[in-house]
C-alpha cells in the first residue's frame, strides 16, 4: 500500500469511529459505501491546487473533487489556459487532472447543501494537512469561496486572514502562508504556500457568477503551464 493510500485508510477508520453527518442516500444510491473517503482528484506532483469546501451529489457519482456544475466551471477554465480554445468534452476536461490537484476541507458530502460544522472540519484536518503537506509538491493553492479560504486561519498570524479577507482586492491579492502537518509517525512537516482566493463558482453565487471565468482567467495569467 503506497503512503497516499495509507492516509486515504486512515481518514476511512476514522470515519467508521464515531458517527458524523453523512448524506448516505446518495452514496447508497451509486452503492459505494458513505465512510469511503474522496480525499482528492489530479496529479500530487502538479504545481496547482483549486481547494473547496466539500463533496456534492456529482463529486459522489464519479468519485473525484469539483466534477458538477461549479466544478465544471473549474474545469473549463484550466482547459482555456491550457489550450487557449474552449470544449465541453467530458474526456477533454479530465485531462486537467494531470496538471492540478483537486480537494476539500471535508472528503465527504454532508446532508443537504450545509456546510460542515467546525467539529468536523477540525475532526479531518489533520488529514488534509498531511495531503497538502507531505503528499502534494505544489505551493499555489486556489480556494473556492470563504469556507475554503478560512479554512485555512490557523496557519496565518492572529487575524491575519480575516484582516486580508476584508480586502477589497481580496481576489487579486495573494496571502503567503506556513503549512503544517503531523504523520502517522509523529514526524513533523512544513511548507510554504500561497493563497489566492476566488469567489465560489456556484449558479446560486449571484454576486460572482456570471465574473468567476474571467476571475478564474486573472488568477491562471499569474502562473506558467
């Protein structure tokens, strides 16, 4: 079993130590089991990370991070700075996947369209930690809304991302931040990234919408593919 493997088991025993929401039915409707974590999609070796906030009905279905409507969006916007043309190509869009990392604060869907509470979060941080940390080798990391993004305060200075998040250029802006995890052996890690935040491309985000593709576009422009 290869390390990335080991931890994927370890979030699956954790799940199965002490009940926490799940939405089961719609797990149970594609028969996989609700404690199977989906920890994350794409390539641990890309330089890129688009960070969400948890599983939805879709993400369940194909069993990877940002595959329905929001994600899709996502998708369509990496494949632009790829290739500079459009498609709507399922298998096209996939291919982005070699070229970034794909994860949430929470690998599993909960109940409804709510979010998980903080119990939760803090339940599976560790982790993610060790995902982001010891796993992955890319320091960009692209949150998707302000659940993602201040998923993230403990690694800044007190009030550091609530500071920046008040920021009217917020999603121009980066935020250069520590990374730490613990694994399984007590060894610790660090590792510097940057934030860069975008609005959450949902159709129910009226506010950014209709702006996410070309948002999303300024934030592409800032790297090399």
């Amino acid at each position: 079993m290869s390390e990335i493997e080991t931890l994927i088991a370890q979030i699956f025993q954790e799940a199965k130590r002490e009940p926490f929401p799940i939405d089961t039915p719609v797990y149970e409707a594609v028969k996989k089991d609700p404690t199977q974590p989906i920890l994350y999609g794409g390539n641990l070796n890309s330089k890129i990370c688009f960070f969400g906030r948890d599983l939805g009905r879709d993400e369940v279905y194909a069993g990877q991070p940002l595959i329905g409507a929001a994600g899709t969006l996502v998708r369509k916007g990496f494949y632009w700075a790829m290739h500079h043309q459009e498609t709507n190509n399922k298998e096209e869009l996939q291919t982005v996947c070699d070229r970034l990392l794909l994860t949430n604060t929470v690998p599993y869907k909960p109940p409804g369209n709510k979010a998980y509470t903080t119990k939760v979060k803090e339940r599976f941080r560790p982790f993610v930690e060790q995902l982001l940390v010891i796993h992955w080798q890319g320091n960009q990391i692209i949150t998707l809304g302000n659940e993602a993004f201040k998923w993230f305060t403990p690694y800044g200075e007190k009030g550091e991302l609530n500071q920046f998040f008040q920021q009217g250029d917020r999603y121009q802006a980066k935020l250069p931040i520590i990374l730490q995890a613990t694994d399984r052996f007590g060894m610790h890690y660090q590792r510097q990234v940057t934030l860069l935040p975008l609005p959450h491309p949902s159709p129910l985000n009226q506010k950014y919408y209709a702006k996410f593709p070309q948002m999303l576009q300024q934030r592409l422009d800032e790297f090399e593919f």
